[in-house]
C-alpha cells in the first residue's frame, strides 16, 4: 500500500478513533488488557487510530517535578520516581528486542527532563507521559503481530491559541500517514511556532475527538475506568445510576463542569459531524458503554461538585465569555445565572489571579472574592427543568444550607463555605437524581392528634425514602391552609387559612398532581359521609376517625367499591388499638392462609384503666370522676360507660376480617345500664348511688371466685356465622385479659395457627404520640404500594 492511498479521504466514514486514558494504562497488565482491546476492535488495522493519555499517575508526577523547578527544589527524588515507574513498566510489558529499544528511548527522554523542567517548558516535560505510552504500545502490539507505529501529535496538531488550526493539522497529519494502527499522542500539540503546547489536564479526550474530526471517524470510543457516564462519580457516590445514553447538551454541560469523565471541550470538534461518541471501560470490555447522541433529550440527571473555589465579579466583559476564560486557562469557568447587573462567575481559587491579570489584559476588570467554595452543581433533567426546584431537593437544599445558590433552567449551583460530608453528598445526588415522586398529603384535623401528627411529619418526610411526602392542604371543621408552612406553630399556620369551603376545598384537591392521600384526624360523622367525594377528587384514604369504617354496611361498601374503580387504598389501623398492629396482624394471617376463630379483647383504655382500678374500696363513680380529671375520658363519661366506642372497634375488627356486619348486629352491655344514664350529667350524677352499687355487687361476685372484672368485646367466626358481643365479664387472673396494666388495650386472637396459645397484642390503645406515629405507619405502608420512580435512560 503507498502513502498517498492512504488520504483521510481514504478512510472517511469508517475510521475508528480509540482514546485510552491514564488509568486504563496504568501499568503493565492494563497495556496487555488494552492490547486485547486493540485486537479485538481493529481488524482492519488501516482504520485503526489509537490516542494515549499518559500512564497512570505519570502527567501528575510530571506536574510535582515542575512545581519544585519553579521554586529552585532538588529535582531528583521526583526524577528517580518517574524513571523507576516508566522503567518497570517497559520492563514488565515488553519482551526483547523491543524491550531494550524502548528502555534506550526512555532514557534519552528521562536525561532531557530536568533542563526542560528548569527552563520552563512544562509541555515538553507533560508530553513525555503521553509519548512513553504511545511508543510503549505500539511496540506490544507489533509484538503481538499486528502493523502499528506511534505518532507523536506535535508533528500535526496546531493549535492557535484557542483554535485548532483544521486544515493545516489535516495536510501534516496526511504527511504522516504509514500503514498500520496509529497510536497517538494525547493531550500535546504545537503552537503557530512549532513549541509543544498542552490541551489542559484531561485533555487526552479532546485529542481523541480533535483527532475524530481530522479522520472524520464513524466512531470515536473513549475508554476509560467506568463502563458508562454516571448521574454522579461512581466511586464516591455508590448509587449512581449509569446512563446508557447521555444528550450532546448535557454532556458538554457535565464537561465544561469540570467532570473529569470528559474534558471540557471534548465534543466541540464533533458538533455537526457524524461521528458516534461513546464511552466505555477498559475493564469491562464486554459491557456496550454510554452513547452521547446528538439529538437525544436531556432526560439523564448529574450531581457533580467543585472544590476550592472562588467568586470572580465583573461589570463589563468587553465580549469576552467564562468558556473563553475556561478555555485560557484549561480550568472550569463557570457562568452563574445574576439577577444584576455584575457577572460573576466560579472559578477554581489558585488560578484567581491568573485570571484577574488575564481579563485586566483584555480590558475587563476583575475582582475575585477571598472566600473559598466547595461547590456542587446540578444538571437538571428535562422532565424538571423549570423555575422552582422540586419540592424535594428544595427540602434537601434548604437542610444543607448553602451559602449562595444559582439557577436556571438547566443548571443548578449551591456554594457551601466547608465540603459536604459524603453522607450529605449522597444525599442530595439521591433527591436530585433518584427523585421520590411526591405525595401529597390533605391533612384533615387540628386536634390533639392532627398537631402530633404534624410534628412527627418532617421526621418521616426525611425518612421516607420512597416518596417525597408534601402537605398540601390542611383543614379543619373552620378553616383550610392551602401549602401550609409546617414550620410555623400549628395555629400560626391556621391562621393563614380561609374559611372552610367545601366545594372549593375539593376543587384544589382535584388539580393536585400525582398521588394524594386524605389523612382524616377528625372525630367527624360528617366528613366520614364525604369520603366518596374525596375518593372523586384522587385521594387515597387514611383514617384514624372510626366514623369512616363504622358507616352503615351499605355506605360502606360503597366506599370500598368505589376505591376498587379507582384503584385507591384505604389504611384505617389507628381506629382500634391507636398504634397497635392489630388490623395489620389480622391482614398478615389472612394473607398467610391462617384462620381466625376468634377475637376478644379490651378495646377501651379508660374502661381498663377503670376496672384495673377499682378495688370496692371506694365509689366506682369517684374513681369516674377521677379519670375525668386525669384526662382519661370523653368530655362526658357516659359516653365510654355506654360501650358504644367498644362496639364500634370491634366492627372495625370484624370488617378488617371480611365479615359483613352492621354496628347493630354486636350485642351491647352497657357498663352503665341505659336507665341510670339519665338525661343529663346532673341526672345521672345524682343517682350515680345506684350504679356503684351495681359495680360494687358485680365486683364482690368476681372477688369471691377469685376473678376479675373487665369490659370486653368478643367476636367469634363460626361455621355458623358471626357472633359480636360487648360485655362486662369476669376472668381470671391467669386470663390475658387479665394480665394488663391499667390503661392497656388488649387483643387476643385465636386460629388455625394459635390455637394452643392464642396471639396476643397488648400495650396502650389511645394517647396522641402512639395514634400520630399509627397514622405515620399507614402512610409508610401506603407509600410501599405506589410506584417509585428514578430518571429515565438507565443502563438496564
Ligand atoms: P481516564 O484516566 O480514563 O481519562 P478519568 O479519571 O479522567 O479517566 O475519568 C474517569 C473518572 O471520572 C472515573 O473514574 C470516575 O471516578 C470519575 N467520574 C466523576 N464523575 C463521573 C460520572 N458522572 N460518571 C462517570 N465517571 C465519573
Ligand atoms: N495525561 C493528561 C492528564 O493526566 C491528559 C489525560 O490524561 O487526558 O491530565
Ligand atoms: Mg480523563
């Protein structure tokens, strides 16, 4: 084949450009894995262009050894270091007689390094790195039979200042042209007078796509240490998600960030062309990588962060912009969105003043701030590019408190004045780019259990991992808070509400997007009667009124029904034993194919606090008045005496077991007998004589067999049908119904499976903090079964 067949014409189209960065050459095994590589993607080796970064750590060791030129140190110790890395490296790659070839080149480079280093030339000194790699591989890959040479991009790369000199690069790199695989430089070029020049850290990926565009490559293959672009740096942050596909848009943004995936101006040669960019890795070969496509959606989402740095403050630019600043300097410049009338931009702090003094070069004034930044940027997906942060990273935001924030509509910047903690990192990379769909929560109730409820929300709301839980409505029996400030004290939120409006109330609820749950904390028959219009408007229900699951059966059903259309979930668990999981017990059988025979219990607390109290001693209706004082009561006692709130608990139990029952099918004894009740407080209170003796004689009965008095429900489920009573009844004391503290609820079921020894569940049944955290858990189980949701375009 002669030289002149061999024009980039030749090969355009089907040429392939292969970068492999520093890491995937760091040492001797690595080579050979790249070897491999080489083998296996060049068959037609004519197609084949190589571009090699430096190995391993070289280019950094090769920064240290400038640094202590410049400040007049003792180069040796640091000269000693590259020789024995790059010597054992040839060693242990190549067999002779290459071997001894290559270590006879590497010396006369290492011999030049210290008078380049003091003399300044830093590109001279870098370029070794790249040129010991490009040389090193081409020899491994003769060895391994196939035709390749090394080019060393200085003899065709020109770039002048900013601008890569196309045509002038194209006809010397046509010059150059041999048969074989090409295995290039990264990273150096030369300027106008023929002086070795750098592309900046990184700079390696740029050379492989500079060098794509002078072959116009079908393909340019970046192959590095990760098997794909992540939505964060896979090895600090473990649950990033890998993208099979990134945009052309969000990849150059992650680039010009400073993301050391891809160097910043790594897709400027390829805009417009029809060359593919994908990256893989050097490790898992066999694994297909990232494509970045030029005309894919930005659906993908990226936390990447910035140490050290620094404020830069402008009033004029005189033209000039941050990616002529960044591409100066070889640093990340980063435009921040301002309201006013200064540009400000982010900028690494040690290359502050070198750009102070660049810019006052063209004109422009500069000022940069003293305060150091650690900075973490977000590219938005588009699916949330918009004005207003979702509510839950705006949440996260807020936790972490930045001291500036910057956005627009594609980019978000915070500025913290320390590093994040790994923990806070992972935590913001997890809202911005796993987001928890919302939920969004109508809380209905103010009372004691409402306001618990509201404490303990943004506890749950950072716990939940599933969702974001939003309060979106908050109202009572008078008012209702549309967005509510859960920071504010309950009644300040209140106060910011407008009169109850029923109609207007389910309007706002209709338009809210995405799942939604009516939390009802209310004592109220009346709001209990409006489930079905809130079920209309979308929302789940979560109940710990029991007016709700105690509506007449047909109601009932109705509900249940129209739930079922709507495919919406019911959890009413607090409406028997507040916080005990006693509905979530009996689910769990069923569902596990246990029977249940019965259930019987203490459903009352203040029933139980009263009979575990009362010893004949005194006047049952003292001790009465006592737990009224202590709280333990309705407003008025008769109501709990009644057993009314017994039977509506057990009618709970009995629907959460699938038996269809109305409240009036559960016999009811009353404690306090229906005629001594008396009209009002004052009627009964004065023939309250005639009830204590009742409970003295019931008491005296139990005492002399030895047995116990409690108020009870029992449910028993028969071959024959349901049977539902609430009782007084004695028991003794080896009884579980017995053995309870004073205040207690119990319940104990029987089945298939506890038949011996029945389960028994058994704790405080009432009190606001055990309700509250009740309703908490049928919101966690309600977010259980919705769907998640993460950013789309994931490597599956
Ligand atoms: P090479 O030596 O191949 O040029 P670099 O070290 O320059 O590789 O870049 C790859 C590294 O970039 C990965 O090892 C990873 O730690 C880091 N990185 C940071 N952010 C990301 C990201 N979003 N996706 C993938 N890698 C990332
Ligand atoms: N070797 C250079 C560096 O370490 C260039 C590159 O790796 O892309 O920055
Ligand atoms: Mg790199």
């Amino acid at each position: 084949m002669t030289t002149q067949a061999l024009t980039t014409a030749h090969w355009a189209g089907l040429a392939q450009v292969h970068k492999f960065g520093g890491t995937s050459l760091a040492d001797a095994g690595r080579f050979r894995a790249v070897a491999a590589i080489v083998q296996q993607h060049c068959a037609t080796p004519e197609q084949c262009w190589l571009v090699v970064s430096a190995p391993g750590k070289t280019t950094d060791q090769l920064c240290q050894l400038l640094d202590m030129a410049a400040r007049g140190e003792a180069l040796e110790p640091v000269l000693a270091e590259v020789q024995h890395s790059l010597t054992t490296l040839v060693q242990q790659s190549l067999t002779e007689p290459e071997q001894s070839d290559v270590l006879a080149q590497l010396q006369q480079w290492l011999a030049l390094l210290p008078e380049l280093a003091q003399a300044g030339r830093a590109a001279d000194v870098l370029a070794l790195g790249e040129s010991v790699s490009a040389l090193l591989l081409s020899r491994l890959l003769r060895q391994l039979g196939l035709a390749a040479d090394w080019l060393d991009s200085r003899q065709f790369l020109t770039v002048d200042g900013q601008q890569v000199r196309w045509d002038q690069s194209e006809q010397d790199l046509q010059a150059l042209c041999q048969p074989g695989i090409r295995v290039v430089t990264g990273f150096i070029g030369r300027d106008l007078a023929g002086n070795s020049l750098t592309l900046g850290r990184n700079g390696s990926d740029y050379s492989a796509t500079i060098l794509g565009r002078l072959v116009q490559a079908e393909q340019v293959t970046i192959w590095t240490d990760v098997d794909a672009i992540y939505s964060g740096d896979p090895r600090r942050l473990p649950a990033a998600v890998p993208y099979q596909q990134v945009s052309w848009r969000q990849a150059c943004l992650l680039a010009e960030l400073g993301n050391p995936v891809l160097h910043a101006r790594t897709l400027s040669p390829l805009h417009n062309s029809q060359t593919k960019l994908l990256v893989r890795s050097s490790f898992e070969p066999e694994r297909s990588g990232c494509h970045i496509l030029p005309d894919a959606d930005c659906l993908a989402s990226f936390v990447t962060d910035l140490h050290d740095m620094v404020l830069l403050s402008m009033h004029q630019l005189h033209g000039l912009n941050a990616s002529w600043l960044a591409n100066a300097l070889h640093q990340p410049v980063i435009a921040l969105p301002q309201s006013c009338d200064a540009h400000v931009w982010l900028l690494p702090a040690r290359v502050a003043d070198e750009a102070v003094q660049l810019l006052a070069r063209h004109q422009v004034h500069a000022v940069h701030d003293t305060s150091r930044y650690y900075a973490v940027a977000w590219l938005k997906p588009a699916q949330v590019q918009q004005a207003d942060l979702p509510a839950d990273v705006a949440a996260c935001v807020k936790r972490l408190a930045p001291a500036h924030r910057y956005q627009n509509h594609e980019l978000a910047i915070w500025l913290f004045d320390q590093e994040l903690s790994a923990v806070n990192l992972a935590q913001l990379h997890q809202c911005c780019t796993q987001p928890r769909p919302e939920i969004q929560l109508i809380v209905a109730g103010t009372g004691n259990v409402g306001a618990e409820f509201l404490r303990l929300l943004p506890g749950h709301q950072q716990r939940c991992h599933s969702h974001a839980l939003r309060l979106a409505v908050l109202f009572n029996s008078r008012q209702m808070v549309f967005e509510p400030d859960n920071g504010l004290e309950l009644a300040q939120q209140m106060q910011q509400g407008r009169p109850l409006d029923q109609k207007a109330l389910l309007a706002e609820i209709a338009q809210l997007k995405g799942p939604k749950v009516l939390i009802d904390l209310t004592p109220s028959q009346q709001l209990a009667e409006q489930y079905p219009a809130f079920i209309e408007a979308g929302c789940h229900l979560i109940s710990a009124n029991k007016q709700g699951v105690t509506l007449p059966e047909a109601e009932y059903q109705a509900i249940l029904d129209r739930l079922d259309q709507q495919q919406l979930h019911w959890y009413s668990t607090t409406t028997a034993g507040a916080g005990l999981p006693v509905q979530r017990a009996l689910q769990e059988l069923h569902s596990a194919g246990d029977q249940v025979r019965r259930i019987s219990g203490i459903f009352s607390g203040t029933l139980s606090w009263l009979l575990c109290q009362y010893d004949g001693s005194s006047a049952f209706s003292d001790l009465l008045l006592q737990a009224r004082e202590l709280g333990y009561t309705e407003p008025d006692p008769r109501e709990d005496l009644s057993g009314r709130d017994v039977q509506r608990k057990l009618l709970v139990l009995a629907r959460t077991m699938g038996c269809s029952l109305e409240l009036d099918d559960i016999a009811l004894e009353p404690l306090l007998p229906e005629s001594l009740a008396g009209d009002s407080w004052q009627a009964f209170w004065q023939q309250r004589a005639e009830f204590d003796a009742l409970m003295q004689a019931a008491w005296q009965q139990a005492q002399q067999q030895g047995l116990q008095l409690r108020y009870v429900g029992e449910l028993s489920l028969t071959e024959a049908g349901v049977q539902a009573r609430v009782r007084l009844v004695q028991v003794p004391a080896s009884d579980p119904l017995a053995a309870i503290l004073p205040c207690d609820n119990v319940f104990v079921i029987e089945s298939d499976w506890y038949q011996e020894l029945p389960l028994v569940i058994k704790g405080p049944g009432a009190g606001r903090t055990v309700t509250a955290g009740g309703v908490h858990a049928d919101l966690a189980q309600l977010c259980q079964q919705l769907p998640a949701a993460a950013y789309s375009s994931r490597l599956s």
